[in-house]
C-alpha cells in the first residue's frame, strides 16, 4: 500500500469510528426505549417500550448505561444525538385536544359557568366561553394569543376562587400551571412553557407590578436564551392567564383597562366539582376552535368591560378631588371653560396643596367623561365649581 493510501484509510478510519458510534447508540436506544422532545416544557422525555410512563431523561445516567454497555460515545455526542432530529418533537397541548372526545352536543362551558355566581352572570358567560376558546388558541396557534386576563373578585378569603382557577387546568395537563410570575427571565419563559398561569395574589401587587403584569398580557413570543441553549430562542407565548383578588379596588392603570376581564363574584357552588368533567368542557371548547367560533371581543364588549372594570379602579387622588370640587358645565359657559393647568391651580388654591399632576388631571378626566373641548384655539373642559 502506498503511503498515500495509508493516508487515507487514516482519515476515513476515525469517522468511520464515530459513525459507527452514533448507530451503536441508536441501535441500542431504539431495542430499549422511545425517546421525544417535549416542546413545551423543553424537556426530552424517556421511556421503556414496556412501560407506558414517560419521565424526564437525565443524560448524564444514560450516558453511564452506554458505557457500562461497552458503546463507548462521548458525552458531548450524545448530547448531539439527543438534540438532533433523531428525536421526534412532541406537543403535549395538541396532544391532548386532539384525543379529546368529540363534543357531544351538551353546553359544558355554561354548565361550568353557571356554578360561579356573579353580578353580571349574562356578561360572564359570555366572556368565560369567549375566554376557554382564547386558552385553546392560544395554547396550539403560534400566530394567536390570549389578551384577556379572566379576574374573580371577592371580598372575602376562602370563596373558592383559586380553587376554581386550577379546576380549569385539565388533570392530564397538571404540569402546565405556574403561579404568581414576576417579570424576570425564567417568568417570560414560563409564557411559554405553560397553558395558565393563575394570578391568586393580586392584591399584594404594586402599582408597578400590576402594570408589568399587563404587559405579559400582550406579549405574543419569547426571545430568551433557554436554560443550556447558547443563544437565544424565539418561541411562542402559549399560557392564558386567570386569577382572583379579595380587594374590590384593585386596577391602578389609568390609560385604560382591556386585558383585565374582572366579574364580582356573589359565591361559587363546590358542586362543579362533582358534576363537571372538565375534559369535556374542552371538548366543546376545541369544537368552537375548529368550527372557527369568533372567541375575540366586539367593540361593543370592549366599552362595556371597560365600564364594568370602573368598579375595580383604584381612583387617584386627581380625579377624587375633581369629583368632589367640581361638575359638568353642559351650558358650556365660557365662564366655566378651564384648562387642565386651570383645574390644578384652582384646586391647589382650594385645598392648599402642591403636588397635584396636570397629566393625571386630563386621564381623571376622560375616566369621568368629560369632553375636551376647544374655546378660542385652547383645549380644556367646561366644568362647575361646587364651591
């Protein structure tokens, strides 16, 4: 053999090496085991092809298993492996609505609604069914996402609000409900890797951890760099969110209050528990997806849940004060026309005080609905003293 081909069979031997321990690995996993991707909590999951109980893979005891079996492959090539195509991705959110039975004509979702007895049930019913539609849609259609957090609110502990929350996570997808995220890394991760996120202490927010909640609401996709991945990783957001306060006044956001669904709840009735299969109300629900069910809100319903949230708002000092010093000038006197600098300064003047916001006084007023008006090329208000 010539010392150029010696050369070669010493550069094919090598990779003939490594491709045979790629199949020697392959050969034994597929004897022993199916393997898959799980894209929602960005696990590979493990099992026996006698058992039917998947589990998280730890790499590392695998790896020491192939050795002991005399396939001798690096850990970093396994890790290759196992990161490659070989294994098929697997989606538990589709998984699951598609076994599903098929709905089978009952109303479910009213049925379930019915045990929660609010102060507005029509309005309820139809946003609780408009809402399990946006959960499913949200969880399988990468270009959708839910911009509604559905709210219980009662002023008392124990009603069973929470409890109704997690009702709503189906027992087959326990593993997909986080609680009470903050606004860091792992919680926008949790976005995506979760069907609810159940938001039970909302009364213990700030005003700037409401807002930042609401900001998660309108979130579509994730671009962080997942746990071990060396770069990062556009993934869709696929959690809806729900949640429950005892405080009656809880919304602090005074541009407006649209990604927050609140309904006051009189009491709940434990008997759901007993008498609803929650599988079936996602049967219905999956059957108002596929049938192409309008699950977003009219504008209609946007103005109406907005009045409906009033009763929710924290009001700020501004707009207390305008309430009480000041009413609607309808006569459009020009004597009562006042600028929102005007306002300030007369009720400073009034009430001896210097620390009142002219933007918070024009966001106080078109909370109350009063009108902004143009006199003389001046923007302001027609507004009454009391005093």
């Amino acid at each position: 053999m010539t010392t150029e081909n010696t050369e070669k069979v010493s550069e094919i031997a090598p990779k003939k090496t490594i491709a045979n321990k790629f199949s020697l690995t392959e050969e034994y996993l597929n004897e022993r085991y199916l393997l898959r991707n799980n894209i929602i909590s960005l696990d590979i999951e493990i099992r026996k092809k006698d058992n039917s109980k998947w589990r998280i893979l730890c790499e590392n005891s695998l790896y020491i298993e192939l050795q002991k079996e005399g396939i001798n492959i690096s850990i970093a090539n396994l890790l290759a492996l196992l990161k490659s195509d070989y294994v098929p991705d697997y989606n538990p959110f589709e998984s699951y609505f598609a076994n599903l039975p098929e709905w089978d004509g009952i109303d479910h979702i009213g049925n379930l609604a019915s045990y929660v007895h609010t102060n507005d049930q029509n309005s309820f019913e139809l946003h609780f069914r408009k809402w399990m539609v946006r959960v499913i849609k949200t969880a399988i259609d990468s270009r959708f996402f839910n911009k509604q957090a559905l709210i219980f609110v009662h002023d008392k502990q124990n009603s069973g609000k929470s409890t109704f929350c997690r009702f709503l996570c189906p027992p087959t997808l326990g593993d997909y409900i986080s609680e009470n995220i903050s606004i860091d890394k792992d919680s926008r991760i949790a976005l995506a890797t979760n069907i609810l996120i159940n938001l039970d202490e909302l009364a213990t927010l700030s005003r700037r951890d409401i807002n930042s909640l609401k900001a998660l609401f309108s979130k579509e996709k994730i671009n962080d760099r997942l746990p071990y991945e060396r770069k990062a990783s556009v993934i869709p957001r696929r959690c809806s969110f729900i949640g429950s306060t005892n405080e009656m006044e809880f919304l602090m956001d005074e541009t407006g209050s649209v990604r927050w669904l609140c309904f006051e709840i009189e009491k709940i009735d434990w008997e759901y528990s007993k008498k609803i299969d929650i599988d079936l109300v996602y049967a219905q629900a999956y059957h108002l997806v596929k049938t192409k069910f309008d699950c977003n809100l009219s504008l209609d319903e946007i103005n109406e849940n907005e009045s409906r949230n009033q009763a929710f708002q924290i009001l700020s000092e501004e707009r207390q004060l305008i309430q009480k010093h000041f009413t609607h000038g309808e006569s459009e006197d020009p004597n009562s026309f006042r600028t929102a600098t005007d306002i300030k300064a007369k009720l400073s003047q009034m009430l001896n005080i210097n620390y009142l916001n002219v933007v918070k006084i024009g966001k106080a007023l078109k909370q109350i609905d009063i009108p902004k008006k143009k006199l003389n090329g001046v923007y302001g208000y027609f507004l009454d003293s009391k005093i």
